[in-house]
C-alpha cells in the first residue's frame, strides 16, 4: 500500500497580510501576461484535436475582454472520445490502486505549485474574489490527497468485509465501472470540475469531462495537470461544448455507463429521465450521480447570538455573490428578533464593496447574460412580493465597464410561497421571511421541494436537537454559515430535489463509481 501521511485539509490563505495580497496580484499579472488569450483544444486519445467552431469566455466584469477560447467539440468528436476511452479502459482498469493514488498525488503536488495561477484565473474568468478563488483550489487539491487515500480501502480481494464460514473463502472485489460522462457547472470550475472526474478515475474508470462554457480556461488548465502526472492517454478526454449537443448525445449513449452531474434541477431532471431509458444494445442500468442545487434557509431564534448570526447570513447569502448551490437564500427570522437582525444586516450588507474579482471586492459580477437576465426579472416582482430593503437593481455596470453587476439585494417579508422564497435565484439576493416562533421557523424551512444546506443559529439545546433530527437537508450547520463544506470534514450532498446525496469529499464517495463482486472458493 503506498505510504502518505494522514489526510489533512489544506489551509486557507490569510488575506490579511500585505504579503500574500501582494503574491496574488503578481499571479494576476503573470495570468494575464501568460494565459490570457489561450486555446484550449480538445484532448481526445492523447491528441490535442482543434475544431471548426470555438467556445469564448468572457470576463464577466468586463465583458468586452474575451479570456479565452475553447474547442467546440461536436457530436462525432464525442462518439470518438466514448470509443477511445473504453479502448483506454481495457488496459487502465488492470493498473494497481497505488498507481493510479499516485497520479492524483503527483496532480496534487503541481496544483499546489501553481495554486495561485489557478486562483488568478479564477477571478478573471468567473469573476471570484481573493478568498473564494483560494478557498476552491484549496478543495480541488483536497479531492485529489483526499480520493487518493480513500481509493486504498478498495484495493484488493477481500477489501470489503465478510463473514467467515466453515470451508470456504469469500470475499468481495470492488471493480471499476467503466467509462462515464462527467457534466461540471461553472460556479466551482476548478474544485467540482476536478473532484468530480478524479473520484471515478482513481477508482478505475475512464472519464469524458464536458466543462460548463463559461468556464473553459480553468478546466484546460486543470486537465494539463492531470496529464502532466502521467495520466494515461484515453483515461481523461477533455471536451468542452454545449450540453444540449454533446451532453444529450452522450448522456443518450448505449455505451455510456454512468453520469456524474452538478448543475440546475431541470437539467439534472432531465438527464436523469434520459439515462433511465434503456437504448438498443445496452447491458446496464445507467448510474447517475447528481446534485441539483437547493433553496437554502438558516432560522434565526430569539436566542441566538445575533452578531454571529448576522455575520453567517452576510457570508453564506454573498460569497461569490449567491452564486452557489449551498448558498444561504432564505433568512428565517422569529418575530421577537426580526427587526433587530434585519436592521443589523442591512447595515452590514451596506459595506459590501462593489467590483471585480481582480479587485478583490466583495461581490462582483455573476457568470453570464442568461444569470444576469433571470435574476434581474426575479428583482423586477421582488416590489411585489416583499419589502425591498436594500439594492433591488441590476446596473450592468461597474467604473464605466460592461458586466453582469447585479446590486447585493435584500428582500423583507417575503411570504413563504412566493416565488422569492421557493425558487433557486443563484444571485446576491436575500428572501426574508418572518415567523411567529422557532416552530414555524422550522416548517417554513422544510416548506421546499430542495434539501441541500440549512442552518440554526440558536443557544436553545433542545431546539438544535430538533433540527438535528428535522431539518430536512443534507448538510445542516449551526451557529456558523451555511457554505464551505471542506473535503473529508463535511461531506457535501443533499435529498429531496437537492440530488442524490452522493457525499462528495465522503468516506463512501468512491462506491458510486465501482460495483461489488462475491467470489466463493470451495476449499
């Protein structure tokens, strides 16, 4: 078994001193003078293969600058990378566990090295600011040290245990699946991208990764990686393009043997209802493993302390400006505190610096027009579903520059069947609701089809005990924001319409990619 120390998450980098926010702007400087501007072509088989039409991305905060560009893949470059990868199969599902730990070890080590690279990218491309861009590649390089040694329990006859019996040797073989779909978002383009196609392939399997559009720079990036610590040709087959033409395609496939998605309810909805369906010549049922996103609440009791409640709102609701699947939408506040902890938060929220991620500013722009143009009509009825009480706009602007800037917004009394309150906005907008007490707290917050993340500030024991046991989410976090589940610690996933509670970053995460073989020898 190869020989690591224990797993340890990585720490985070302390902004505060001059030092590091000086290290991060040369990281910038050496992006854009390095990377800015770069092709990423498609890697299939090994080869790097150019195609007709090309993918932009935009800097969200100034959306005249293009970042970069990828290859289009097409549907006849997606059945050539189906094709290769089960040839790359045969031969990568044989290699040793350690061997394949290593690649995600090695991977591990160049990310580290060029962790402020990925960070700089980061905040040009999607638009995050110092600490989020630093907080995500610090999970990406926790997946590969963490899946690595997760992978060393699942190695070998006899890895899962079985009772003994009289004459007889039984034992169970975890064996890999075969060759899968991997679809990734854009919010999280280097820590979800990774984890999600470094799980399956650790455990064996070959893996064809369709990054999100907007976000094709970082994956390039991150792919480099993975090939640069030996993956084997075939085993990791870059292809970004549009899902609705690829993705379909592949998710549709005959030969497809599983699909790992993070992304919106109707999308996953829809793949899994296309996987479900048996297509000519298929031997399996279709794995999927998903996560869909979550309308996120934390309940604020008249116990709570509301200095750390107000603090855990501002940084679970505005963190990447919203613009995440466990990020707090929903304040569920008891009607003895409402007005003191919205007050409070109003204020607090009136600091939020305004800008670009290179700029480290506390909410800058979200992804794209299409975000841009949803959140901006969820704003134009907020007037009529509660009391606007700070921001409600969507500038578009920022220091005469085009962007997706949409004002961090906070909406009071907001009835728990509106719109505001039931469905995922993904923007730096707050829903306040008001409850008569910590029971009808507690139902307004199960009042959703969502169970991902929640959270309870509260000093009540009991009360906390309660939501233990009701609170109807995957991840649930008391008196402390309700975002940032570190790799091994929280395992990330939620139920209902929140996906399949896989559990990434969990002990069990691996077995959603290998199926279980009994072999009895009479002796």
């Amino acid at each position: 078994m190869i020989k690591v120390q224990d797993y340890r998450p990585q720490a985070f980098t302390d902004f505060t001193k001059e030092e590091n926010v000086q290290a991060y702007r040369a990281a910038l400087q050496k992006v854009r003078a390095e990377l800015l501007g770069k092709h990423y072509p498609l890697v299939i088989d090994g080869e790097r293969v150019d195609t007709a039409e090309k993918l932009t991305s935009l800097n969200p905060c100034d959306t005249n600058e293009a970042v970069g560009t990828t290859a289009k893949a097409t549907i006849e470059d997606a059945e050539r990378a189906l094709q290769g990868a089960w040839k790359a199969f045969d031969s990568w599902k044989k290699w040793d566990m350690d061997a394949r730990a290593r690649i995600l070890l090695k991977a591990s080590a160049i990310l580290k090295r060029r962790r402020l690279e990925a960070c700089a990218l980061m905040s040009i491309e999607v638009g995050k600011n110092y600490a989020e861009a630093d907080v995500e590649v610090a999970e990406a390089i926790d997946f590969l040290e963490y899946y690595a040694r997760s992978a060393m329990k699942y190695s070998g006859f006899g890895s899962s245990e079985t009772t003994w019996f009289e004459g007889e040797e039984n034992g169970l073989m975890s064996i890999p699946l075969g060759v899968g779909v991997s679809i990734s978002p854009w919010n999280f383009p280097c820590a979800i991208y990774l984890g999600m196609l470094a799980a399956p392939i650790v455990a064996g399997n070959c893996v064809i990764a369709k990054p999100a559009e907007d976000a094709g720079l970082i994956a390039g990036f991150v792919s480099d990686i993975m090939y640069e610590a030996g993956l084997p040709a075939g085993v990791l087959q870059f292809l970004p393009g549009v899902g609705k033409e690829i993705g379909e395609y592949l998710t549709n496939h005959a030969k497809t043997r599983f699909i790992t998605f993070t992304g919106s309810r109707a999308v996953g909805l829809h793949i899994n209802e296309v996987a479900a369906k048996v297509q000519p010549g298929q031997k399996w049922i279709k794995r999927v493993i998903m996560e869909l996103g979550g309308k996120d609440a934390m309940i604020v009791d008249e116990t709570a302390d509301l200095e750390v409640a107000v603090t855990a709102a501002l940084q679970g609701a505005f963190g990447f400006n919203g613009q995440k699947c466990s990020a707090m939408s929903r304040l569920i506040v008891v009607d003895e505190v409402y007005d003191a902890v919205v007050g409070q938060l109003v204020e607090r929220a009136k600091g939020l610096k305004v800008g670009t991620g290179e700029d480290n500013a506390n909410v800058t722009a979200v992804v794209n027009e299409m975000s841009f143009n949803k959140i901006k009509g969820y704003l134009e009825r907020a007037p009529q579903e509660g009391q606007v009480l700070l921001g409600g706009g969507a500038p578009g602007t920022h220091d005469g520059k085009p962007g997706y800037f949409i004002d961090a917004t906070i909406v009071g009394d907001v009835k728990r069947e509106s719109p505001l309150a039931q469905e995922e906005i993904f923007g730096p907008v707050i829903s306040v609701l008001r409850a008569r007490d910590w029971q009808d707290a507690l139902d307004i917050a199960n009042s959703t089809e969502y169970g991902l993340t929640g959270g309870v500030c509260s000093n009540s024991r009991e009360r906390l005990e309660q939501a233990r046991a009701e609170f109807e989410v995957g991840n649930l976090y008391f008196n402390r924001k309700i975002t940032g589940a570190i790799v091994g610690v929280q395992p990330f996933g939620g139920y209902n319409m929140s996906g399949t509670d896989s559990k990434a970053g969990g002990p069990d995460y691996l077995a959603n990619f290998m199926q279980l073989k009994t072999v009895t020898e009479r002796w």
